[in-house]
C-alpha cells in the first residue's frame, strides 16, 4: 500500500507529467503574448490538472478533500 500511495508523487507519473506541461504551456503562452483567451484557456487547463493532482495526492492517503472543508 505504502509504495502504491508514492508511485503518485513520483515525478515521473503520468498526472504529474501533465500537470507540469500544462503549467509550462501556460506560462510560455503568457510570454509570448497570446491571446487573452488562450491565456486563460491554458490556466484553467493548469488549475484543472493541479486540483486533479491534490485531489488524487489526498485520497491516496486515504483522507480526502472534505475532511479539510469547512462548513458553510
């Protein structure tokens, strides 16, 4: 279970792998001057992969993302 629940971290994953490409096309998209759209398209596609990466880095571990929240 233990070196199940790394295999994630690893920064050779797969998640990890994508979550970092779409950090890096977003940041290369805003130096050179593209659009606002794609800009914004390209964070949101960021943001997406990293809350996809925190959330499967959190359930690995078994605690999840409501345990954190508070209520309203």
């Amino acid at each position: 279970m233990k070196k199940e629940a790394f295999a994630i971290l690893e920064p050779g994953s797969p998640l990890m792998t994508q979550a970092i490409d779409a950090l890096r096309r977003y940041h290369e998209a805003q130096a050179a001057g593209q659009s606002v759209e794609e800009v914004e398209r390209l964070r949101l596609k960021a943001e997406g992969f990293s809350r996809l990466s925190r959330s499967s880095n959190f359930g690995c571990w078994g605690t999840g993302m409501t345990r954190f929240t508070s209520s309203q």
